[in-house]
C-alpha cells in the first residue's frame, strides 16, 4: 500500500500516541496496586535487581546466568499474580498493555511485516473511511432491532420480512464465523431503506474485530476513484489502487446499480470482481437491483460472477428508514 512521507509519518504518530496512552495507563496501574499492595513493588525491585545482578554474570562468561534468571523471574511473577489475586486484582493487572498485541503497538510484527493494524490505518488514511468506524459503533448487531420488520407472511414469498430478516442475520454470522477459512461473499439485495447497509456494517464491524482488514466504498465513489487513476498520468496511483481493492480482506461495494453504468464501469467491475475472486479474497455487494435487474444491467458474465461464487441474501418489508423517523417524533 504506497503511502507518502507525510502519511507515513501522520500513522507512526498515531503509534507514538497509543503507546504513551497505555504507558499511562499502566503507570496509573502500578501506583495502585503499590499503594494497596506494598510487597508487589518490593518484588519489583527486587526484579530489576536481579535482572542487572544476572546480566552482568553474563557479560563475564556465565553461562548459567541466563537459565537463573528465568527461573527467578518466573518465581517472583507467580508470587506476584498471586498477591493481585489475593486483593481482588486481576492475574494480568500489571502485564503490559497493547491496543494490538500481534506489534505491540508498533506497526510491524517480529518478522518485520507491516501489521494488520497498518493496513488498516493505511486503508483509512488514503481512502478517508475513519468516519466508517464512527458509523460502526451506531450501527452493529448490538443495535440491530427486529421489532422494524413485519411478521405478516408475504405470500408470494411464503415467508415475513421478520422471519427473511432473522435468516439474513444468521447467514451473515455464519459468514463472520468462518471468515478466516471459508471463503464466500455476498450479495444483499431488496428495496432501499430495508436494512441492507446496516446489515453489510453489522458484518464490516465485526470482521474489523477479528483484525483482518476491510475497504468500504459506495457504487459510484469505488468507479470514480478508479477512474481518476485508471486516466491520471500516474501509473503509481494506479496500480496502488487496484492492488488495495484486489488484496483488502473483505471490499464492500454499497448501493450497486446507483453509478453511471457504462462499459469502463462494466469492464472495472468485472475485473475487480474476478480479480477478488482468483485470490479468494471476500466481497460483500449490497444494491436496490432485483436479480433479473442485474442481469440487464450488466454484462452477463457479471452476472453470472455474482450468482454463481455469492451467497444472495434478500430483505424486504416496509422502509424501515421511515419507520425510525416516525418512532422519534
């Protein structure tokens, strides 16, 4: 992912600011457990102690320094875990403390790979997504409400809005579930206002959680930004662009169908969608289109694409939008 200096950078920062938080907050840790336990910082010290003691016999060629060391410091972490327990603390009170564990909250793993976490800042920063997060934390299945779709039996469908809706959450779970290992996507389709992007966000929510990365574009913002690259004099930004949308974890391409079709977005989106799938890289659609309206949209090897390699997800009932509007007057 080709980031500039000054975005490199404005990311390292926001590193810089997570560590000194949690340095803090460790910090605020430590002085109340010493103020309640006095004898956890007599063994910390006693630690420190130690660690320079059995360092410095190293150093001199004692071979056996380092094995005494572990096996000292093991003592003393029990004996300390023991004592937190015992005063109502939690066993890893005092353990340090990562917003991501896999970097230690310094972009890079230990083999020198760009964390998932970067990737992720990275997407947010080139793409501006960091509103999505904000949206996510509104709209997840915490806040999900079933009590918007009718239990009135449709009969041309043989089911009600409230028992499509319950099915449609059960497939995007089982998606969720088996992420990491079982590769699909997914087509949300049905009339606007029915839940469908809240849905897709309840999903991009919680695969977030499970640090894979994930690129959101409305319809017509993904085809104009691969048009400014696609025609820019720039074969960097290009490339870097087409690279993201084909190795993102998860794309989520919103409201398919609302974009100005024509045979560059026909020809992109094949592409891309092609592309995804080759690398078993998942892809969520969402789109007010029926399916015999994407078949005419489109050409009909997108078409095909789509039915064949998606799990196709319908929601319908009344707009729930408008419903919500009423409920707050």
């Amino acid at each position: 992912m080709s980031l500039q200096n000054h975005q490199y950078q404005a990311i390292m920062r926001k590193y810089d600011e997570i560590q000194l938080k949690n340095r803090r907050l460790m910090n605020k840790r430590k002085n109340e457990v010493y103020l309640e336990i006095p004898k956890i910082d007599e063994i910390d010290k006693k630690i420190a102690d130690i660690s320079m003691q059995q360092a410095k016999k190293l150093l001199n060629g004692d071979s056996s320094a380092l094995i005494q060391l572990k096996k000292k410091l093991s003592e003393l972490s029990k004996e300390k875990q023991k004592l937190l327990s015992e005063n109502h603390f939690p066993a890893d009170y005092l353990k340090p403390i990562y917003t991501c564990r896999d970097c230690k909250d310094s972009g890079y793993t230990a083999d020198g790979e760009k964390c998932h976490c970067f990737v992720q800042a990275s997407i947010d920063l080139l793409y501006t997504q960091s509103n999505i997060k904000d949206i996510l934390e509104e709209e997840n299945f915490n806040t999900f409400r079933m009590d918007f779709y009718s239990s009135d039996i449709d009969e041309q469908a043989g089911l009600s809005p409230l028992d499509c809706a319950t099915k449609a959450v059960e497939r995007a779970k089982y998606f969720i579930r088996n992420f990491s290992y079982d590769y699909q996507n997914i087509l949300l389709y049905g009339n606007t206002g029915i839940g469908k992007t809240f849905l897709t966000n309840c999903i991009a929510k919680e695969i977030l959680e499970k640090s894979f990365s994930v690129l959101y574009f409305s319809a017509a913002r993904l085809f104009a930004l691969l048009g400014d690259a696609t025609f820019s004099k720039t074969d960097i930004i290009d490339n870097t662009i087409q690279q993201d949308i084909v190795e993102c974890d998860l794309l989520i391409i919103d409201d398919l169908g609302t974009e100005l079709t024509n045979a560059f977005v026909s020809t992109s989106l094949f592409t891309c969608l092609n592309e995804r799938h080759l690398r078993k890289k998942a892809t969520i659609i969402s789109t007010n289109l029926s399916l015999n309206e994407i078949r005419d949209k489109y050409s009909e090897r997108i078409s095909s694409r789509i039915f064949q390699n998606y799990i196709i997800i319908k929601l319908y009932g009344d707009d729930i939008r408008s419903k919500k509007r009423l409920s707050n007057i």
